[in-house]
C-alpha cells in the first residue's frame, strides 16, 4: 500500500518533494500506526464487504474498521460476524492488486468472537490485521489483550490491538485519571500487541448527554476535549507513548448553517480551486478540516472516519510541508549536540531538545504521507486526490 497511489507519476512529482513510501502490515507497528491515516468504518451488515474494502483501497483508503459494535442492531450480531468472514475470505482470494490493502481491522463486542473470527477466517487469516476494542477497561482489558495474542500465534505473524478509550470510568472526573494509569499499565505490558489508542468521542458525549453539532468541532464541547486532553497526557507522552488517533466526525451531508464556513476562500482562489471549496462546504467538512487540525495540534494522528468523502481531507492534511520537513531534519541532526538555531526559513527558533519528539514524529509521517513540494498546499493534495 501507499498513500496517494492513485495519483499518477506526473501529478506526484508535481505534489511532492519526497512521495510517500510504500507500506505493509508486516512493517515496524510505529510506522504502521501513523500510516493508518482516515479509517474507515463499516458495519459488518453490508452486503458487499469485499467489494467495498477493494473500490475504497482504489481511491486511497489504507485502513478499514468493519464493526460488530455499535454500529449494527444487537440481533445482527451473528449475521455481522458471518458476513465479516465471508468477506474476508473473499478479500484474501481476490486478485493480487485487491489484496495490497487495506489494513482490516474488527471492532468486535466480546472477547469471544476475536477468537470465533480467526477460526472461521482459516487460512485466510492473513486478510486481517488486528481488532479496535470498544469500551476497553480494567476489567475486561486483560482478556481482549489475551485473545488478541493468541490469535497472532494462529495466524503465526502479529495481530494489533487498537483499544478504545470510552468507558464510564475514564469519563467522568471522580475516577479518570486512576483509571487512566492504571489502563496504561496494563497496555503496556501488551507494547508489541497494542497498534494505537483510539478515542470514543461520540460514547464520551453520550455519557453527558451531548452531541455536537456540525459547526462545532469536538474541542469546543469542554467535557468531552478534558477527556481528550487527560487520555494524551497519559497515553502520548514523547517518552513511552503510544499514537493515539483522532475521533470520529459524525456529519457527512449539508444543511442550513448557524456560523460562517471555516475555510477562508484565499488559499482555494490563489491555488485556482475556487470550486473545491464550495464543494467541501457543502458537504459539510469544512468543520470536519478544522478538527482535523486540533487533532495534530492536540497530539492526535489520523482519524476515525464513517464516510468515504471524509478520508481524502483526513489524508491530505496528513502530508508534510516542506518547511515541516527541513524543521524536523535540521532538528534531527543536531538532537545529540542539543542548542538552538534560527529555522531555514527565518521564521521560528528550532531547539533540539524540546523538538526531537515532534521531529522524530514528523520524519513519521513524512515517510508515510510524504512532503510536499514548495507552494504546493492541502488543496493542491485534496484537489488532486478528489479530482482523480
């Protein structure tokens, strides 16, 4: 698999200045975590599973979550399983292109169906990449963890666990930051077994009641952004930590608007893409574009998704700008000596010291999403990707 793959050799050496590199499950886990970008999720009902997972991976999709959860009734639950492996058997034996990708992942119920799941996959095991864990806890964590590393010895190759931080216990205040280290060191004895750390935004906004709406971003819902917060000062730490993913963004359609759009028209009008910006408005992911952007600012990488339209905007912000990229490698090689130097582009101090985490985690993403040559901007990269 690779980010952009859709794009032709022309376009890609017109966006970029380093193209992303290609990628597999096989990988180092600390890649493959940044390079899980938009996941896309599915519930196990819908009839053409394999069919989807190998159009949406043409159109640049790396990673699905098809979900036996909350996203189907509770009397589906055996139909979902069946269908999740018949499409995963049919996946497997698909074509060879079919097969690059993407990274499959099983949000399961219960820690029984994991094990239920790899012996009806067989020997076709090898379509699935691991399991998101919903309302992961104390409790129940060890069990998942457990289940999860006897699947791999099945499947005689690693299978990842993505837990999802969303339990009554780490909403409220009384108890989340016990829980929270306590889930931590848990995780942490499952290191090489643990892909990503997941948020529920949507299940932490129901235990208040809440809901926000398309023109705000989960970050203006003060309860829900305190757990965010305390979640990554826990679990995303430059020592230690693990890649925690951005939460999912509900809204996928337009509909009469309160405030202004969030995206200013001056950079659609000087990259000529005047249009695309109407579009996305539309569509309702101006917002989706702007929480995006606290996600990264918030230590968040890549995002739940539950639409197709959200995953080229989520990719896109994920590339490296140029100035990023001569920041983090000046940064890098000068972390052993440590000091302080003015940026190549004279705007801003690079120290060392306090920036070889955000570094490292930007040579990351660098590898994985690319970098983007000089002027070239994110609506260059998502004009391109919706365009193609």
């Amino acid at each position: 698999m690779r980010h952009f793959d859709f794009l032709d050799d022309d376009d890609r050496a017109r966006l970029f200045h380093r193209a992303p590199e290609s990628f597999t499950a096989a990988d180092d886990p600390e890649l493959l975590a940044v390079a899980l970008g938009a996941s896309l999720y599915s519930p196990a009902i819908r009839p053409d599973l394999a069919g989807d997972m190998a159009r949406r991976s043409a159109t640049g999709v790396t990673s699905v979550v098809l979900c036996l959860e909350d996203s189907i009734p509770d009397d589906a639950v055996a139909e979902g399983e069946r269908n999740v492996i018949a499409a995963l058997r049919a996946h497997a034996t698909a074509p060879r292109r079919a097969t690059d990708g993407p990274l499959v992942f099983i949000r399961v119920r219960a820690p029984h169906q994991i094990a239920h799941i790899v012996d009806g996959l067989g020997e076709h095991v090898s379509a699935l990449t691991g399991f998101v864990l919903p309302k992961f806890s104390e409790e129940n964590g060890s069990t998942y963890l457990d289940a999860i590393l006897a699947a791999g010895e099945v499947a005689g190759r690693p299978m990842y666990a993505m837990p999802v931080m969303e339990s009554s216990e780490i909403v409220f205040a009384e108890t989340r930051v016990e829980t929270l280290l306590a889930l931590k060191r848990l995780v942490d004895k499952y290191r090489s077994t643990v892909l990503a750390i997941r948020l529920g935004a949507t299940d932490i906004s129901g235990q208040y009641g809440l809901r926000r709406s398309r023109e705000h971003t989960v970050y203006d819902i003060g309860p829900v952004a305190s757990v965010i917060a305390e979640v990554v000062n826990i679990f995303g730490r430059a020592e230690g930590g693990y890649t925690i993913t951005g939460p999912v963004w509900e809204y996928f359609s337009g509909s009469e608007r309160l405030f202004k759009p969030q995206l200013r028209e001056s950079p659609f009008i000087r990259h000529d893409e005047r249009m695309l910006r109407g579009q996305l408005i539309a569509a309702d992911l101006d917002g989706l574009i702007r929480e995006v952007t606290l996600d990264r600012a918030n230590g968040l990488t890549g995002k739940s998704v539950i639409h197709p339209s959200h995953v080229a905007a989520v990719n896109a912000l994920g590339v490296v700008s140029l100035e990023e990229y001569r920041d983090a490698v000046d940064i890098l090689d000068t972390a052993a000596s440590g000091g302080a130097a003015s940026s190549a582009y004279g705007n801003k101090m690079n120290e060392s010291k306090p920036h070889t985490a955000w570094a490292r985690r930007t040579a990351l993403r660098a590898r994985t999403f690319g970098v983007a040559n000089d002027r070239v901007s994110f609506v260059d990269l998502l004009g391109a990707s919706l365009h193609q």
